[in-house]
C-alpha cells in the first residue's frame, strides 16, 4: 500500500491507497506551533515528528491495516521550512516555517552578493527573509556553527525518522535558496555566499524518485523494505493532481494564498514577483504566493467572534450591503490593531477579511483572475467555504 502525505502549513494530511489505486482511508491532524504570528513562525521538532506518526498510526487504523502493510511513503511538504541539526540529525533548532520573516538583514546581505541572477539560479525574484537561504545565515550570526551541521528540510527530517539518508528532491530544492535551476544541483554561488557545504544540505533526486534507505534506522513496527518518496512542494502536487496546464490555473486558499499555473515550455522567470520552477508533467511553472490568506482569515474569525472556523463567519459577511463606509482589511497586517482601517459592525469587518484576501490575490494574479476564457481550480481549507 501507498501512505500519500502532504505537510501542510495548518494541518499534516495523509490518503492511503491500495496497489490498484483505491483508497482505503485519510487522516488529518492539524501542526501546533511552537510560534505562529505575522513575523514569526517555530514548530517543535518532537512535537512535529509525533503528529505524522499519529497521523500515520490513525491512517492505517481506519483502514484496519498493521503500519508494515505500507510499502511507500509519498511526501509533499510546504516550502522551506527546515532545521539545524548534528550531524546524527539531532536538532539544534526548531523548526523555522517558510513564513518566518526575521531574517531580513541576512536577506539583504544576500541580495547584494547573488545579484540579479538570483532570479534564473533559483525562481524566486529576489533573496526574501522567508528562504533557507537568508534564515541559515541568520542563525549562524546568532549561534555556534559547525561544518559537520545539517541543514534539513521538514520532508527530510520525517523521511529521516523512517530510516532514510538526508536528502530533498529537486523540486523542493529549487524552492530554498541554495539551488540551482540553471545548473541542476547546489548552487555554488548560494554555498560560498553563505559558507555553507554542499554536504550540510543532503543529496538530491528527482521528484518522483525514493530517498536511500538505512534499514537498521527503520521504526519498529514499519515495513523493513519502505520506500520514502519525496515528490516536490504541496502547490506542485496539487496542482499536477488537478490537471494544471496552460490556461487551468490552480487558487490554493490555506495558511497562505497561492495562484499557480503552468507556463508552457520556455524557461523562466516571467515576473518581477513570481516564483518558477519545472513542473513535473514537463514545462515550467510560476506561483504568485500572498504569505497570509487563511491564516488571517483565522485570526479575524478569532477576534471578530471568539472562535476558528466559525460557520457564522461566512454567513453573517454574506448578509453585508457594501457601500463606501464599509472598512478594509489588510491580511498582512493580521495581529495588529491596523489589520482593519475604518468602523463598522462585526459582519463588516467579517466581509472586508474576505474582500481583503481576494483583492490582494487579485493584485497578485493580475489578468488571471479577471479573464473569462477559462476556469480556476479552487483548493485549500478556505475552498469549503460557501461565501
């Protein structure tokens, strides 16, 4: 059998499938943050590796089935996040989300040293302070540093708990900083500005392609010849599940906001702001990413009426008759008392959390969302929802 797992930002998901295709049952749990605020974002890694393994415990339960009748573990993973660890993989840190924005000096410092071709070697348009990249220099600034550490992404490190060798696929990899798409491997540029050694990062495959195993480090209980499979970022998974092409593009609405569609055949970049990269399926891809969506939806449902993923929520911005006094909200401004500019009700606030979202994906999608010859494939939490 086949465990499917996305390592999402709000919840760890997982399908179980059986060698025919048939899914047999599906599990969630949702990822309790050591730290989760606008600025800065820190999971706990014991706490982290207990939940997928409850999540895999509860996935082979439902199906009445012994955790040794999974043969492969597929893995998506949201992007970046990762942690320093010892050479053995005993964590050093915590888990640094890909939200986690502290580093902006670091990112700067970067910038300045890649220069514009940052943009071709690595799909992003500039270094952010959210990269791997910026946030291993941040904390080598703060922290002893050794050249034996490993710098190990979320996959990787649950693919280590199962018995596996450090190592990320091609496509996750595109997405931290160190990479490069021009040359196909660690980006030497990234690894000298950082002084950071190839070794520290793990090996790379291609999505779709098993991680070397170590048998002797399999969990009791699991199968003995397991295969763990990373298979790129949860945007590329979805979409590649949802027939993204040329004028399909996928609105992924979770922790964050995420237009992806698929470019064609000719290599990027093709914005100022977006990120690209090789779609699976063959071509290239680029998304358009609003850090904050359901998460400051979240939090103004939090606020406004005391409770998360309150039905009320939606219902009573429904009943909202806009005009010029209704307040705007701004969703990279959640947690602050200037998320909301103006007065109003409670439903007014609640309907412009809604407006504020879609408007500020609308300004990253451009004509995306404004043409009319073609369909977006809605994903993500805040899909369920009827408004």
């Amino acid at each position: 059998m086949i465990a499917a797992v996305d390592l999402g930002s709000t919840n760890f998901k997982a399908a179980l499938f059986a060698a025919e295709g048939q899914r047999l049952s599906e599990a969630s749990l949702p990822l309790p943050y050591k730290i989760h605020t606008g600025e800065r974002a820190e999971l706990d890694p014991e706490t982290v590796e207990k939940t997928f393994l409850a999540l895999l415990e509860q996935l082979v339960r439902s199906a009445d089935k012994p955790l040794a009748s999974i043969k492969r573990i597929a893995l998506t993973s949201q992007a970046q996040t990762f942690l320093i660890a010892t050479a053995e993989g005993v964590a050093l840190s915590p888990f640094y989300g890909w939200s986690d924005s502290r580093a902006e000096e670091a990112a700067t410092s970067l910038q300045s040293r890649l220069g514009e071709s940052f943009h071709h070697h690595c799909g992003w348009p500039a270094v952010r302070p959210g990269l791997m990249l910026s946030k291993v220099l941040w904390w080598k600034e703060r922290h002893a540093w050794d050249k034996t550490f490993r710098i190990i992404s979320l996959p990787a490190y649950l693919a280590m708990v199962l018995g596996a060798e450090h190592g990320n696929d091609a496509n996750l990899a595109a997405m931290s900083g160190f990479y490069s798409l021009a040359d196909g491997k660690w980006w030497q540029a990234a690894l000298d500005a950082s002084s950071v050694r190839e070794s520290q990062l793990g090996t790379i495959v291609s999505p779709g392609c098993p991680l070397a195993m170590r048998p002797s480090h399999i969990p009791t209980g699991f199968n003995r010849k397991l295969e763990i499979i990373p298979v790129g970022n949860d945007h590329t998974a979805g979409a590649a599940g949802c027939d993204c092409r040329p004028g399909n593009p996928i609105l992924t609405l979770g922790t964050a906001g995420v237009l992806y569609r698929h470019t064609g055949m000719t290599p990027g970049p093709y914005s100022d702001t977006g990120l690209w990269g090789p779609y699976p399926q063959g071509g290239y891809y680029e998304l358009q990413c609003l850090n904050h969506a359901c998460s400051a939806l979240d939090w103004a449902n939090q606020t406004l009426l005391g409770e998360v993923e309150s039905p009320r929520f939606a219902a009573i911005s429904a009943e909202v008759k806009v005009d010029s006094d209704t307040p705007l909200f701004y969703p990279l401004r959640w947690g602050t008392d200037q998320a909301w500019i103006g007065q109003g009700t409670v439903a007014d606030k609640a309907y412009a959390a809604f407006e504020g979202i879609l408007f500020a994906l609308k300004q990253l999608a451009g004509d995306d969302f404004t043409r009319t010859d073609q369909a977006i494939t809605l994903l993500g939490g805040g899909s369920r929802l009827d408004f």
